[in-house]
C-alpha cells in the first residue's frame, strides 16, 4: 500500500504517522492537563491570600501594614502577569498542535467523526477562538 513516490523524497510509513500523532495527542493533552492543574489551583491561592491579609485586626493604621498591603499587591500583579504570558504561550503551544494534529488526521484519512483536532469544538467555546484573539494584542 505505500508506493515509493516518484520522485526522490519518500513519504512517510502509516506506522510513522501514527507514532508522530501518538505524541501530538500525548502533548497536546499534557499541556491541557497542567493547564487546568494551574487554573484550579489559581482561585485556592486568591483565596489564602486574601483571608491572610484581612486577617490582621485594623484597630490603628499601622505603616508597616499598608506598606506590606503595597508589596504585596505588586507581587499579586507580578504574578498574575507572568501567569498571563504562561497561559498566553501554552494557547500558541496547543493551537500549534492542533494545526499539526489536524493535518497528520488528514494524512491518516480519519473521519472527521474520528477527529480529535478538526472542527470538533464549537465556535466561541473551544480552544482556537480564543487563542486568536490573544494574537490580536
């Protein structure tokens, strides 16, 4: 079933194929996986924060406090930015694969029923929408 092409370049094997979209699929969900990890744990890390820094009674205004509130809330930015840019990467790493898983689907010949990347999320919902509108900033 695979012909050598006419031409000098070989095609690569259906066990090849199946390998290459083995580890785009492991990837892809890899990287969701942790994704979510780092999603759930974010609101649990908020939360501490917050109920640490009200818990301080406020009975005189104290400088040292507000300028831990300061620090702090600096920190929170700092963080929240860098997590952004994690976030923002991870969306380009998993738009990246889909496009890859997408085509190895097509060298395969799945039906698009089959298909774990082609046009299996609804519009708005689904991972490709929203990492194109990150491209746009």
């Amino acid at each position: 079933m695979n012909q050598k092409p006419t031409d000098d370049t070989q095609k690569p094997t259906d066990d090849t194929l199946i390998a290459e979209y083995q580890e785009v699929c492991d990837s892809h969900r890899a990287i969701t996986d942790f994704r979510g990890k780092l999603l759930a744990l974010l609101p649990v890390a908020s939360g501490t924060g917050i109920f640490l820094l009200l818990d301080k009674p406020t009975k005189t205004p104290d400088t040292t406090f507000t300028t831990f509130l300061i620090a702090a809330g600096i920190f929170g930015a700092v963080v929240t930015f860098g997590l952004f840019f994690y976030e923002y990467g991870g969306m380009r790493e998993c738009h990246r694969l889909r496009r890859c898983g997408e085509h190895l689907e097509r060298e395969l010949q799945l039906k698009d029923d089959c298909s774990r990347f082609r046009d299996t999320r609804p519009g708005l919902i689904g991972p490709p929408e929203p990492a194109r509108w990150f491209t746009l900033l």
